[in-house]
C-alpha cells in the first residue's frame, strides 16, 4: 500500500528527470500515476481532476517537450501548479495567510468546526499569537455547551497563555453567551474577541443553526474553520458542509505535524474557495504557524 504521495510522486519524478526526450505520451502516462498517487494521499476526486487537467495541458501545450530538460520542466509545472493550489500562487493575497484586525473592535473572530478537530487549543493558540505577536488585548469565550468541560477546558488553556476568558455562567445557551462575551469584551475594551463555538461529531442542521445564530449576534470579522487534516476525504467533506452554510473566512488545519500525506490540504481551499490560514503543528500552545504553501507543497513532492 502506497500511503506516501512524497514517495509515490518521488518515482515518477525521478523517472522524468532522468529522460532526455519526452513523448506526449510519456507526459500522460506521468500524470496516470500522479493521479493515483494523489487519490491515495486522500486529494478529492475532483481536485485531482483539475489538478490533472492543469498540468497535462501546461506540460504538452507549451514547448516543453523540445526542450532540453523536459522532465524537469515537467516536474517544475507540476510543483508550480501544487503551490497555487494550496493558495501559494503569484496572484495569492499575502493577507490570506494573516488574520483580519480591520474592524471596530472588538474584532470578532468565530472558530467552528467539529469535536476533536482541535478548535478549543487552536483557540488558545490564537489567543496567544494575538497577544504576543500582535500585541492585543483578547478575550476568548466558550459556546460550547455540549461538550462536557469544554468551558473549563479553554479557561485553564487561558492561563497557560495568559489571556482572559469569560467568566463562565452555568446553564447559559450559546447565542446568550455571545452577547455577553461581546458586551464583557467592549467593557474590558478588548481588541479581539474569541469565540470558540460547540462542535458535533457529526456536521447536522441544529449545529448549522446554532453557527448562524451566533454569527448573526457577533458579526465576526473572521470565521474559521478549524479540521484534522488528519481526517483526509472527512476533513473535505466537513469543509464542504460548512461552506455555503456559515460565511468562512479561512480554514485552520490541525495536525499537520503528523500528517505525512497532505491530502486534506491539497482538497481545502479548493472545496471552501477560502484560504487556508494557519497549520497546527502539535498539542503545544506555541505549535501553530501561518500555512506556508511553498513548504506543503515540497513535502508532498518529497
Ligand atoms: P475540540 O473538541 O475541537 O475543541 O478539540 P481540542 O482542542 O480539545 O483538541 C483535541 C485534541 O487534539 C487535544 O488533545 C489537542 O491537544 C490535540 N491537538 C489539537 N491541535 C493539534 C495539533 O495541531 N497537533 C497535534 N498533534 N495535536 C493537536
């Protein structure tokens, strides 16, 4: 079993560059198995169309199999086209891979996403990023009512980073809990409000409710969505879910430090249309960084 698209695309690579002369047909056969291997790294199928047709076309339609080095040439356009897939193109907004403070403060910034997916840390780890690097005043506040401890859980994480949470207030639903958290941010005159929002296992109607609600009384700047990439054709699926649904603003992808493949990645901003912001990189407070596409695009090729 191939489960390592570095590997896989190593080969094919290899192969490539290692040929003088280059047939039409060697350019399609090339493409058979990155194919392959992207559909085994868990990349959608239709990303992986796309991804295909964009390469195959580049590779036969310009010169490049006169060229002296067309493997090479090949594998350039092949890395090229993976790095704007990943959001990492000429054209990319440096900004996609910052968080948006132009607003009234408090800014608000929402994280959704199911359970596990890491939100609660990830907020924390914001949380931190906010104050230290940015030098802003945050609060964050938990909606998450389903999950025991969850309000308990982002308090201590709180400490850990030495920024304020709300106070919690048993009983309280989601959407009240909001308004407080924003009228609590304003009387504290924080720069950035947090809001890590409940997840389900599952993505259903009343969580796609409960997020509109909540959106609609905190008007936040950012709405990020937080998923494993370690979850791979799951992770899509619940990006997809989402999108449409909620007014998405970026995607956080956790778990990247264990993720050998980056299938999910590869998938994320084409299903959201939404760039992906930030990786999670371990269960530490300091282990997130902004999503570096020059850099998963390397490791995918290997
Ligand atoms: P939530 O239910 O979405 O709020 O998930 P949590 O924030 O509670 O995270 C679930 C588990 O995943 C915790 O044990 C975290 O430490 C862990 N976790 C979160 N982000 C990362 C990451 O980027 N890398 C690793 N290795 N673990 C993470």
């Amino acid at each position: 079993m191939f489960d390592n698209l570095s590997d896989r695309l190593g080969n094919v690579f290899d192969r490539l560059k290692g040929r003088g002369a280059l047939s039409e047909q060697d350019v399609r056969d090339a493409m058979r198995e990155i194919r392959v291997a992207l559909l085994e790294a868990d990349v959608a199928l239709p990303v992986v169309r796309r991804f295909i047709d964009a390469v195959t076309e580049k590779a036969i339609g310009q010169d490049v199999l006169k060229s002296v080095t067309p493997g090479q040439q090949v594998v350039k356009i092949v890395d090229d086209e993976l790095v704007a897939m990943l959001g990492g193109g000429e054209d990319a907004d440096p900004k996609d891979r910052e968080l948006n403070f132009a607003a009234k403060p408090p800014v608000v910034i929402m994280m959704v996403g199911l359970q596990g997916s890491g939100k609660t840390t990830t907020t924390a780890k914001l949380g931190r990023l906010i104050k230290q690097k940015h030098g802003k005043k945050a609060l964050m506040a938990s909606l998450d009512v389903n999950r025991p401890a969850a309000q308990e859980q982002l308090k201590v994480l709180g400490e850990q980073v030495e920024v304020a949470t709300l106070p919690i207030v048993e009983g309280q639903q989601p959407v009240d809990i909001a308004r407080r958290a924003m009228e609590s941010a304003k009387l504290q005159a924080a720069d950035v409000l947090l809001l890590d929002t409940a997840g389900r296992l599952h993505v259903d109607e009343a969580l796609m409710a409960e997020m509109k609600a909540i959106a609609s009384v905190s008007a936040p700047t950012e709405v990020l969505l937080v998923v494993d990439s370690l979850t791979g054709q799951d992770a899509v699926n619940v990006a997809q879910s989402f999108t449409g649904e909620v007014p998405l603003t970026g995607v956080v992808l956790t778990r990247m430090d264990g993720d050998a493949r980056g299938g999910a990645a590869l998938s994320m901003r084409y299903v959201t249309g939404k760039p992906i912001k930030f990786a999670g990189t371990g269960e530490k407070l300091d282990a997130i960084e902004a999503f570096d596409p020059k850099r998963v695009a390397g490791r995918i090729l290997g």
